[in-house]
C-alpha cells in the first residue's frame, strides 16, 4: 500500500508537471493567433480613420462598427482564456462585467451584418435614393439602435441574474474559474439564452436572405448595373458565412459539453484549442481579410499599413 501511494505520488507530480507544461503551450497557441488577428484588425480599423472617404461613406462606418465589436470580443475572450490558463479566480462583479461586455458584442456582429446587407440591397435596388436613404445621420441612428439590442440584452441577462444564490455565498470571491456557465442564472436564464440566440440568427438569416434574393431580382433587370449587382450578391453571400460561423461559435458550447462527457479532460481541451482557434478567433477577423483584400478602396491603403509603408508609396492614396 505504501509503495502504491509513493508511485501514486510520483504520478501526481509527473501530471501536475505536464499540466504546466501543456498550459504554457496551449496559451501560447491560442495567443499568438489571437496577437495577429488584434494586429490585423486594429490595422483595419486605423485604416477605416485614415482618410476622409472612409469615415464619411455609411458602409465603411458601418464596417467599422463590426471590426470594433469583433475586436472587443476577441481581446475578452483571450483575456479571460489566459486568466483560466494561470489558474488566477475574479470576483462575481468582476467576472460578470467582462462576460456581460462578451455579450454585448456578440450580439452588435449579427445585427451589424443585417444593416449592412440592407445597405447593399438599398444601393443596389433603389440606386437614385441611395444617397437620401443611407446618410451619415441615418447611419448613426442604426448603429445606435444595434448597440441598444444589445444593451437591452445585456438588462434583460442581469434581471435574470437575480436567480443566481449570491446570498449563500461566504464571498464574492469565486471558487471556479470565470466564465459564461459560472455566471448562469439558472434554468430561466438557460431557456432566455437559447431563446434569444435562435430569434437573433434566424432573423438575422432571413434578412440577410431576402437582401440577397432581392439582389439577383434587381441583376435581371436591363436597368440595373450588373457589375454593382453581381458585387453585391458576392458581399451578400460573405455575409452569410460571416452569419454562419457566428452561429457556429454561439452553438459550439453546447458540443463541447457532450464531448467532455465522453472524453478524457487533456483530448478535450486539445479540441477544445482547436475549436477556439478555427470557429471563434478566425471568425472575427474574416471581415478585416475579407474588405481588406476584395474593396478596391481598401486594399492599397490596409497593404500599406499592414507592410508598415514599406512597400507602398503615400502618393497611391492621395
């Protein structure tokens, strides 16, 4: 028996020295993805501010709308992976502030897209009243009433949070580490979330659907422009598979749920590294790779920044 405990102790150390190192390597697999796709990004946003065109044209607004909120939501996300990593518990305030900011900007993305397929649906559609539809005013607007669904959200998960048993707790310290499952209200909450996230897509598809169909309807037409349509059915059809492996991040939880059932805990969290990756990290970037490599007025002005002016002369963008 004593020999057994001394190898059972041998073992633990041998795990627990394997799990530092399998810690150290799985943060630095997901943060340098993450470092380069913030890099990306932030290079696009700083490009959507560098000229006069970008910020007076309501698509490039409303493009960077979605880059910020896709950027926020990525640096959360990161910062609350390597929190985990290091072992380091928050405080339920604290925890709550961080995911409740996540899910805000989960929510402006999908919305986002919508607005800006109807964008494209105006211009390509209703060409003579783009201008007086789609103004910068009007822009505001919008993204005021995106940010406002997902603020109203974002009340309606903190009234449920009342559910949540603070008062048998001996400290706001928690005991688990930080996350949107440790901050659930409840089965109420549950059936809220599933239910405000199935609303969200499928009127978000929908939109961006008939946006689409509405598209290739105005392409046969001998009036329409049918380079700016076909433009648009591309963008449109982006969009979709923006929408899509959105959704696909929001429903991956519930498959990473069955998955640890069933296996080991050092295979599930190496799927689950590939899972943050490939469905959560790539995502929001897509749109930065997307715009910065098909807009013409983009392109040489993001190569630029990205090649750090190096290889691009200022006078290409004058």
């Amino acid at each position: 028996m004593l020999l057994a405990n001394l190898s059972l102790t041998n073992v633990t150390a041998n795990q627990q020295y394997q799990g530092v190192l399998e810690r150290v390597l799985f943060s630095t697999l997901t943060t340098l993805p993450c470092c380069l796709f913030l890099c990306i990004n932030g290079i696009m946003l700083f490009t959507l501010r560098s000229k006069a065109l970008f910020c007076e044209t309501s698509r490039y607004i409303l493009l960077y709308n979605l880059l910020f909120a896709d950027t926020v939501q990525m640096a959360l996300s990161q910062l609350l992976y390597i929190i985990a990593a290091c072992r380091i518990t928050l405080t339920y305030p604290v925890c709550g502030f961080l995911t409740m900011l996540a899910n805000l900007t989960t929510v402006v993305s999908p919305v986002t897209l919508v607005v800006m397929s109807l964008e494209r649906y105006v211009a390509v559609c209703y060409p003579l009243r783009h201008a007086s539809i789609i103004t910068i005013t009007n822009t505001g607007v919008a993204i005021i009433v995106i940010w406002a669904i997902g603020s109203l959200n974002i009340l309606t998960r903190v009234l449920l949070l009342l559910e949540f048993p603070f008062g048998a707790l001996d400290s706001l310290q928690m005991k688990d580490f930080c996350s949107e499952i440790a901050m659930s209200g409840g089965s109420m909450s549950d059936d809220y979330d599933k239910a405000f996230t199935c609303a969200l897509f499928i009127s978000a598809s929908v939109a961006i659907t008939c946006s689409y169909i509405g598209v290739i309807v105005a392409a046969r037409s001998a009036s329409t422009d049918k380079a700016s349509a076909r433009k648009a059915c591309n963008t449109l059809l982006l969009h979709l598979v923006q929408l899509g492996l959105s959704l696909s991040s929001t429903i991956c939880n519930p498959l990473l749920t069955a998955l640890a059932r069933v296996l080991t805990r050092i295979v599930f969290v190496r799927i689950q590294i590939v899972f943050y990756v490939c469905i959560f990290l790539f995502p929001r970037c897509l749109s930065s790779l997307i715009y910065g490599i098909r807009d013409q007025s983009i392109r040489p002005v993001f190569i630029y920044y990205l090649c750090c002016r190096l290889k691009y002369s200022s006078h290409k963008f004058q």
